[in-house]
C-alpha cells in the first residue's frame, strides 16, 4: 500500500513539473518573465531552461515566412495546372478563364478571413496570391484570349481593384493596398499602351485614384494616393491629346465625359474634407487641384475649342462654379471657418473658373470688357474685405483684358519697350480697358492701405499704377506721333523725342503725386523710369534723331534727371 501511495506521489510531481515548464515556455512565447510564470508552479518543482524570446520570434518568423512562401507557390501551382488545362484544350478557353477568375477570388476571401482572425502575414499572402493569378489573367484575357473588350477589361480591373482595396480596408492591410494598387497601374498602363484605347481606362483611373484619397483621408495612408493621382493625370492628358484626332478610337465625348469626372470627384472630395470636415488644405490637395484644373478644365477648353462641341455649355457651368467658389471662399471660409490656407485656395479655384468661363463664353472684345469688370469688381472686394487675395486678382484680371484688347502691346510701347509699328492703331475696348485699370489703380492707392502698410499689401496698386502708367502714354502715343511726325522724312526722329517727352512727363508727374503720403507707389516708379529713359535715349535717340530734335531730346530727359529726384526727395 505505502509503494502504490509512492508511485503515485512520484506520478504527480512528474506531472507537476511538466505543467510548470509548460506554463514557463508559454510564458515566454505572451512575453511574460519566467518569474511570473514560475509563480504558480511548486517551489520543489524542477526548472527547464526557458529559450530567449527574441530567439524564439525569429525562429518563428522564418518558419512562418517559409511557410507562406510555399504554400503561395502551392496556390500558383493550382493557377498553372488550370493554364496547362486550357492550354491542352481540356477546357474551353473561356471556361478556363472563368475557372481561373473563381480560383483567384478564394484566396482574397481566404485573405479577408485571415486578416480577420489576426493571422496578418497569411493574410498578406493570400492577397499576393489572389494578385499574382488575377492581373495576369485579365491581362491575357483581353489581350491573347480577346475574350475582354477594352469597357470590359477596364470594367473588370476596376473590380478586381475594388474587391482588393475592400479587403484592404477592412482588415487594415496596406501592404494588399499597395501589391494591389501598383499591380493595377501598371496592367492598366500596358494595356492602354497596346490596345491603343485610353478612355475607359481613365474612368477606372479616377475612381481608383479617388478610393486611395479616401483611404488618405481615413486610415492615414497618405503615400499610396500620390502614384495613382499621377498616372491618372497622365492618362487624361493622353485622352485629351487623342481626342482631338478624330482617326482615334477615344471620342470627344469620352474624354470630355473622363475630365468632368476627374474634377468632379477631386475637387467635390476636397471641398468635402475642407468645408464639411472643417480641415485645413493640405499640400497633395493643392497640387492635384492644379492638376486636375489642367488636364481636366483645361483639357476639356482646349477639347471644345478644338472641336467646336460644347463650348457654350462648359463655359455657362465654369462661370457658375466660379461664382459658386468665390461665394464659398468669402462667405464660408473667410467669415465662418477663418482659415487663410482655405481662403487662397477656394479663391484660386474661383479665378480659374471665372476666367475660363468667360474666355469660353464671349468673343474677343466683349472677353476684354468682361476681364475689366472682373477686375472692378475684384478691387471692390478686396478694398471693402481688405483682402490682398482679392486685390491680387484683380490684378490678374486686368492684365488679362488688357493683353485680350492689344491695351498691353500699347502700355509696352509706352513704357519704352521697341514695337514693330511706330504708332499702331488703339481699339475701343483697349480704352475701356484703361478706363478700368486706372480706376482700380486709384481705388487701391489712393484708398487703400494706410501711409505705414507694409510693400506687399501695396503691390498690387503698385502694378495696376504700373500698367495705368504705361497704358496712358501708349495711348497718347499712338494718338500723336501720326498728326505730329505725319509722313515726315524725320519721323523716326519725331517719334523717338516724343516718346522721350511722354517719359519725361510720367516720371514728372509720378514725383510730384508722390508728395502724398497715401501714393507712396507712385515714388517707387519715379527711378526705374528715369533708367528706362536713359536706355531708350542710347538704344533709340542717338540711332533715329537728327541734331535738332536730339537738342530737345536732351533737354527733356536732363530736367528730368534734375527735378524728379529734388521732388521726389520732398515727397520722402
């Protein structure tokens, strides 16, 4: 009896120590110490030596490892005996595919549940697996099986992309994101490349490019939307280009239809972040929106002047969407949210719209006359809000009427600059234009910033000043030289002196309004003209006068040289 009660005793502490060393290897596999786990076991129980953990993960991240690698070449064995099958012609072709297809979705459900359960490496496999059998086949597919027309490969890429990116999402897999992401671009770039068909494409293009923004915006991968925003770019681009050539497969419909849509989606996922979500923008959101607002809004004008469709239409749609941005710039982000960075960027959106619509909208001379109502408006605002976005505008819109009505070849000329015709004739709209772009000059000027407001808020009166300036002495050139040289042998001579004159009388005039406290930019132009005198007088005076009007020439620009600096030093 007592030896049975022994061999007993014995049994249990064999067993005892063998659940402890159980518990200590356990222990180390949670990262708990072996103290820890040696607290539940018997102090007279015998210890075993515990393995270092870090030891114990690499040994199980390479089996891990190998594990997958096989059982991946596995999966691609099963998608090379379906090839061989099809090859063989034991099954039909298209059978083949479609058994293929189904063979490739198992592993992105296996990939999904996997990542479910917390097994994140197998997870990742199964998606490289599911990638590795998938694009491929698709590729053959439309290209060697001729069973995809182009609508339906890029149908069938942008679920295959979808199905990935779903599963990606889900289980938080950025590693299956990017495989999948980059897998696409590329089967798509080729594809595009060889079928010689870019439209629907592009549509999958912008829809991908749109998903990976979002996942940007909510799982905070931000570096996977850069790529596909670039080749989408690149693809409508493209689309734009092949558009035009009417021996192309791609129509103006399609790629007018792929443009809408790029802007559409971009800039709505952008106002949506910005407006609704009350965030600030950020530098990816710039530069797509400057390339969306080119390829897309720029491709599509250049499309429908190109092609005379749809001119009327796009520029009605682009003039209301500007109006629509500068009422959410001024009235939302400026009074509501206060954030600078969004205000620049919703005005900047609203100038290129504005003045695209209207280019679109409006022949030559009513374009200029629309431009300097623009620019009239623009200096209102920017006065009444302070705003130097606004009068920076402004600014745009004038020098943009005046280059529509020639006012700027004029203010050139005026300013001294050499002109191919000596006194070329001045349109209507170019005077209107002038009109305008004095009286924005003094809005800004002369009620503007007060006598110690800092030199950039002053730009913009400064430059409106500048083109004024110039723009009045070309006019008035143009106006003269013809009754004053006339037919005259000397005529290059006359000319010469008087645009000397006119120089003279600008930089005279600026130093004497520059006595006011509240046109000090009128002083800044005082010096640069008197230099602008003197080269002209070298370059032009010594070549065209003859004595006698060099003697007046002289005369003029030595006064000048003398008063404006003594007048423009009482100013200061």
């Amino acid at each position: 009896m007592q030896d049975r009660l022994s061999r007993i005793e014995s049994q249990l502490q064999t067993i005892t120590a063998q659940l402890g060393d159980l518990e200590r290897r356990l222990a180390a596999l949670e990262g708990r110490g072996p103290a820890e786990a040696g607290a539940s076991v018997e102090p007279g129980a015998a210890a075993t030596p515990v393995p270092d953990l870090a030891t114990t993960a690499r040994r199980l991240d390479a089996a891990s490892a190998l594990t997958f690698i096989g059982r991946t070449l596995v999966v691609l064995a099963g998608a090379y005996l379906l090839r061989a099958l099809t090859d063989s012609g034991t099954l039909a072709p298209r059978v083949g595919v479609a058994v293929g297809m189904a063979y490739a979705l198992t592993w992105i459900v296996m990939a999904d549940r996997e990542g479910a359960r917390g097994r994140r490496g197998s997870a990742a496999f199964h998606g490289l697996a599911f990638a590795l059998i998938g694009l491929p086949l698709l590729f053959e597919a439309t290209l060697r099986f001729k069973f995809l027309s182009t609508t339906a490969s890029a149908a069938s890429l942008t679920a295959f992309a979808a199905v990935s990116l779903a599963a990606a999402w889900r289980q938080r897999m950025r590693g299956l994101a990017w495989i999948v992401t980059l897998g696409v671009l590329a089967i798509t770039t080729v594809i595009m490349t060889l079928t010689g068909e870019v439209g629907p494409f592009a549509i999958g293009l912008v829809l991908l490019g749109v998903a990976t923004l979002w996942f940007g915006y909510v799982l905070d991968w931000v570096t996977l939307r850069w790529p596909v925003a670039l080749v989408t770019d690149l693809a409508v681009f493209a689309l734009t280009l092949r558009a035009v050539n009417p021996h192309n497969v791609d129509t103006p419909a399609t790629a007018l239809a792929v443009q809408l849509l790029l802007l559409t989606l971009y800039l709505g996922s952008f106002a949506t972040r910005t407006l609704f979500l009350n965030r600030d923008i950020i530098p990816f959101e710039i530069a797509q929106s400057v390339a969306a607002l080119t390829v897309g809004l720029g491709g599509a004008a250049y499309l429908t002047v190109s092609t005379g469709v749809g001119a009327t239409p796009l520029g009605l749609a682009s003039l209301v969407l500007g109006l629509a941005a500068y009422a959410v710039a001024i009235v939302f982000v400026e009074r509501r949210q206060r954030r600078r960075r969004n205000f620049h960027f919703y005005a900047a959106v609203a100038l290129v719209f504005t003045m695209t619509g209207c280019a679109l909208v409006l022949p030559v001379a009513p374009l200029a006359l629309a431009w300097a109502a623009c620019a009239l408006v623009a200096t209102a605002a920017g006065r009444s809000l302070n705003s130097l976005t606004l009068k920076s505008h402004a600014v745009v819109y004038a020098i943009a009427a005046a280059m529509v009505s020639q006012l700027l070849p004029h203010a050139a000329h005026g300013l001294g600059a050499p002109l191919a015709q000596p006194w070329p004739a001045v349109p209507l709209s170019a005077v209107l234009v002038l009109v305008a772009t004095a009286v924005c000059a003094w809005t800004l000027i002369a009620g503007g910033p007060g006598p110690h407001a800092s030199r950039l808020s002053r730009t913009p009166g400064f430059l409106l000043l500048t083109l004024s300036v110039g723009g009045v002495m070309g006019v008035a050139l143009a106006w003269t030289a013809p009754v004053i040289a006339g037919s005259s042998p000397d005529a290059p001579g006359i000319i010469a002196t008087l645009r000397t004159a006119w120089l003279v009388v600008a930089t005279l005039a600026l130093a004497r309004a520059a006595r006011s406290p509240l046109i000090l930019e009128a002083g800044w132009l005082v010096y640069p003209l008197l230099v602008v005198t003197g080269v002209k007088f070298l370059f032009e005076d010594f070549r065209a006068s003859r004595p006698a009007t060099l003697f007046v020439a002289f005369a003029l620009y030595g006064a000048a040289l003398i008063l404006a600096p003594r007048l423009r030093k009482r100013a200061t």
